[in-house]
C-alpha cells in the first residue's frame, strides 16, 4: 500500500506543469492532493475521471480558486466524507476522509495562519476541533495526511533561527502536533528517519530557495499506533517540481 500526499498549489497550475504524467507513473495507491483550486469543471477528464480510479473532489464552497482537497484511489473507499464539523474548516474545503475496510484515511489542508498571524487564531481552533476529534491510535487504524503548514522541530527548517517565532514555527502551533502524537499516531517519516537533516516539502518561490535548498517541513503523514508496525518506508520526494511543496510518500506491508 502507497500513499502519498501532496499541496499541489492549484490543480490547473500542476497539471500544466506536468502533473497527469507524474500521477500516471506514480504507481500510488491513494494520492491525496491539497490546495485544488479549481471547480472540476476546469479540469480535464483524465483527471476528473481517471482510468482503474476513483476520484473525489471538495472544492472550496466559499471562495472560487481557494483551498480544496482531492483524494484519488486505486481502491474504492466505503464511504466518503466532507466535513469534520467545523464551519469555516468545512465550508473551505480542507478536509476529505475516506472509509476503506481495513482503515480511514483522513486528507487535511491546515490554515497556513497568515504572515501576520491575522489568521492565527482560526488556525489553531480548527486543529484543536479536529485533534478533540481524533480516535484512539493506539486502537483504531487511522492515517492522517496533509499540509498541516507547521514545522515540529527545528531540524524541520533550514533557518530556524531566523523563523523562531514566525507563522509555522511557534510553540502554540507546535504543540498541536505534539497533541496528534499524543493521541497515538506517529510521524511517519521521523519515525524512520529520525534525524535526517535537509529533508523538506515547501521552498519559498523567493531567492531561488528550493535550488539552495531553504525549505521546511510541513506536510505529514501520520498513521495510527494501531497500523504503525505495517509502515516500511517514508519519504519525501523533492525533485518532483510542479508545485512549491513537493509530494510525501509512506509505504505500508499491509493494513489489514
């Protein structure tokens, strides 16, 4: 079973960029895409309805061209779900969760908080409503993934120093992280790559900073205790350009 998870930064932009190729050669399971912006009448058929996969689309209700998420998957999903009960979270489209038979899997697009901290406060009262949400790790097979837009450590960033208490980095966003890990899930590809420097999925479009390699970590897939031990591999693909985050992978023996 591979999952993978990636901020595609607009669906359309992607695909221009050679997103069809990738997906088609991807030989994922499930692809979790976030950040859709775009209707599913802006985009190709090969993509709305893709061969030997269903596809399910939540583009934002509120603002055109704004959020949304996407799940595309190999095996079809019991049922399907758009919301996690909060309004404005709902509403944006950032959430798709997927029942299969032998797991849930959880597609999140976190609120990236604002340069400013203008939004700050939304995101951290949509992740406390989700986290309060979670099951039990230790006893139920659920797999987050996602752009949760926060490093958990400062081997997440390249400068963390100069980002001490910006937007992604603070202690209260951090924390949040620390409450899902708590809950009984784990860092997929910290769990195996425990203090592997370098290792990020966003680089500014600023100052060449993905050539230099000045990027951090934010996007995470995070399986349950439960199914934890099936995990092989995490990791993270930067050299898949198309996007301003790059995809994340984690591969599991088996989830039944």
């Amino acid at each position: 079973m591979k999952i993978v998870s990636w901020n595609v930064n607009g669906l359309r932009a992607a695909i221009r960029k050679g997103f069809l190729n990738w997906f088609e050669n991807s030989d994922a399971d499930i692809v979790c895409l976030q950040e859709l912006r775009a209707e599913t009448g802006e985009l190709p058929p090969e993509i709305v309805n893709p061969k030997n996969c269903f596809a399910y689309f939540n583009p934002s209700k509120v603002k055109k061209g704004h959020s949304g998420t996407v799940i595309l998957s190999k095996i079809k999903p019991l049922d399907v779900d758009f919301s996690v009960g909060h309004n404005l979270f709902d509403a944006e489209s950032r959430v798709i969760s997927a029942r299969f038979p032998d797991f849930t899997l959880v597609n999140l697009y976190i609120p990236q908080g604002g340069r400013q901290k203008e939004n700050m406060g939304y995101k951290l009262e949509s992740m406390d409503h989700i986290i309060n949400r979670l099951p039990n790790g230790e006893k139920e097979k659920v797999i987050l993934v996602g752009d949760f837009n926060i490093t958990h450590r400062d081997i997440d960033l390249a400068r963390p120093k100069e980002n001490r208490d910006n937007t992604g980095c603070t202690p209260e966003e951090r924390i949040r992280l620390d409450a899902i890990l708590k809950k009984g899930f784990l860092d997929s590809f910290r769990s195996l790559n425990p203090e592997a420097p370098g290792q990020y999925t966003w680089w500014s479009n600023i100052g060449n900073c993905r050539s230099k390699n000045v990027g951090w970590r934010i996007d995470y897939i995070f399986p349950s205790k439960k199914i934890a031990g099936s995990l092989t591999a995490a990791y993270l693909l930067p050299e898949v350009r198309g996007s301003d985050h790059c995809p994340i992978v984690a591969e599991f023996a088996k989830l039944s």
